[in-house]
C-alpha cells in the first residue's frame, strides 16, 4: 500500500461506471514484504489512564509476540527505512490529514476517528492493513490506537494477534447490561496500542454492530484515544452485511483493493453498497515490486 486515494471523484453510479472505473490506485505488497528485524520498543509519551471508559477498571496487559508478527509478515515499523514503513507513513499522513480537515463537520454520533477497514471479498489483506497501519501510528506517531475485531465469524485479527480466546466484542453487545464493552479491552504495547477482540464467533452480527451499544462504544473508544484513531478490522463488503453495519456507526472506510485480484465490478459493487463517498479511502495492496511510493504519489 502506498498512499490513500479518495473515492468520491468518478467513483460514484451518477458519474457512471466508465469513470468509477478510472479510480487512481494506491498501495503496497503488505502480504509479500520482507519482514524486518524487531528493534527495541520505543517509549510512548504520556502514559495513557490504564483504565476503561466508564468502568475505573484497569485494562489487562497483554503484550505482543512480535517474534510471531514477524513470521506472519507484519512490519515492526517504529525506526525503519523499509519501502513498507515508508508507504505506512503516507498512508498514516493523508489519514490524518483527512480526519483533520472533516473534524468541525463530523458528528456526535459518528466519530471522524473511527476507521473500518474493509475490502470487497476476502483473502485482500484487510487485516494485515488494519494491524500495520494500528502498530505504526501507536509505535510510530506515538497516538494512541483502539483495534477492534470486528469480524465475529473470521476473527483474524484476534488469532494473528493471540486473543482469539478472549472475551470480546460480540459478547458484551450480546449481554447487555452484564458487561462493559470497553472492559475487554487488552492494553498490548505500552499503553498506546489497545485491542478489543472478537471475541465469541457469530454467524451473523449485523443486528448488534447497528445497535445503540456499538455506537455509544465507538464514541467513548473515539474519546479514549483522543488524536488517535479507532480501527476496526471488517468483514468483506460483498460477503457480509457486519461491515455495513459498522460503516454507518463509523467517521470513514478505508477499503483495501487487491492488485491483479480485486475486479472492477467488485469494487464498484462495494461502493455501491457502502453509499457514503466522501468518507471512504481506497489502498491498494499486493502493489507491483516494480513501483515505489513515488510512482504513485501525485
């Protein structure tokens, strides 16, 4: 992935579908780079109040293994030079240049730093998206990260991350009033990187990520991290109805397009259903060795 690309000029049906299939491109081989050597945590400024909004409970540690990141090809992105920290950096600069500029027209309701991360169907690096771009901002930028596991019948990034078997997300919607959902919340880097798993598999979860509880926890989670941001990794838009459940509870959609395997139908389809232009974003994953950053950037 190599830099974000805004999807609201010519990527709508009104412009019709010639033009939304000229869509600029933007990304990076996520699932092909070369993962780089663990480097000694940074500090991270202020600490963050180790407790959960609402409830004066501390959040559990539960630190990364980056030894297994590392061997399924997430980058340890703080004091590299690598071409994938590199295209982290721009995408982590137009995301924040974006929340920035939409932050007095964003609503109570719908926080502007609250992100899914999406695709149109699976196997498009969604999650790896969602983990690296999480533990670059914290690591990197020194902000801090809520990642949510938002897709209850995957739960990828609740495995690639180890808290598979944590309570999670689904089970504090499902019990209401039994349990705060922010209390699942796993402290895992330094304070700064705060996870949310999955937590029970569901096989259908729309009807409760659409409810008042998601959207009163995005909006507390949006608070917690201040400057941050709320990352939610998303089902696939063609395949579930969850990820349409959440983008309506969230400030954007940044939606991750495999290179040489995401069709154009796909991903005007995905658009389509998603209906909300001017807050999706387009990255373009499994980009071509042979183009660098610069290539891309305009």
């Amino acid at each position: 992935m190599s830099i974000i690309v805004r999807a609201t000029q010519g990527l709508r049906p009104t412009a019709g579908r010639d033009e939304r299939r000229r869509a600029p491109s933007a990304g990076a081989a996520l699932d092909q780079s070369p993962a780089p050597e663990p480097a000694d945590a940074p500090a991270v400024g202020e600490p963050f109040a180790r407790e959960s909004a609402g409830s004066g409970r501390r959040v559990p540690s539960f630190p990364l293994d980056f030894t297994a990141l590392k061997r399924a090809g997430v980058a340890y992105p703080e004091g590299l030079k690598s071409r994938l920290a590199e295209e982290l950096r721009l995408i982590k600069r137009r995301l924040f240049r974006d929340v920035g500029a939409t932050a007095e027209e964003a609503s109570v309701e719908r926080p502007n730093n609250t992100i899914v991360v999406t695709s149109a169907r699976s196997n498009e690096g969604k999650t790896f998206t969602s983990v690296n771009l999480a533990l670059s901002i914290a690591m990197g930028e020194r902000r801090k990260v809520v990642l949510i596991d938002g897709d209850p019948i995957r739960r990828s990034l609740s495995t690639l991350l180890g808290v598979a078997d944590r309570p999670g997300l689904t089970d504090a919607l499902r019990h209401e009033g039994r349990r705060d959902p922010l209390d699942s919340l796993l402290d895992c880097y330094e304070q700064a990187l705060f996870v949310l798993p999955a937590g029970t598999a569901q096989n259908s979860a729309a009807d409760i990520f659409s409810g008042e509880r998601m959207a009163s926890l995005l909006i507390r989670a949006a608070s917690m991290v201040g400057d941050g941001l709320v990352i939610i990794d998303a089902p696939p838009v063609l395949t579930t109805s969850e990820s349409l459940a959440l983008a309506h509870q969230a400030g954007r959609v940044l939606m991750v397009v495999a290179a040489g395997r995401t069709s154009r139908s796909a991903i005007g389809a995905a658009l389509d259903r998603l209906e909300m232009d001017e807050r999706i974003s387009l990255v373009l994953n499994r980009q071509p060795p042979h183009l660098s950053p610069a290539d891309l950037n305009y």
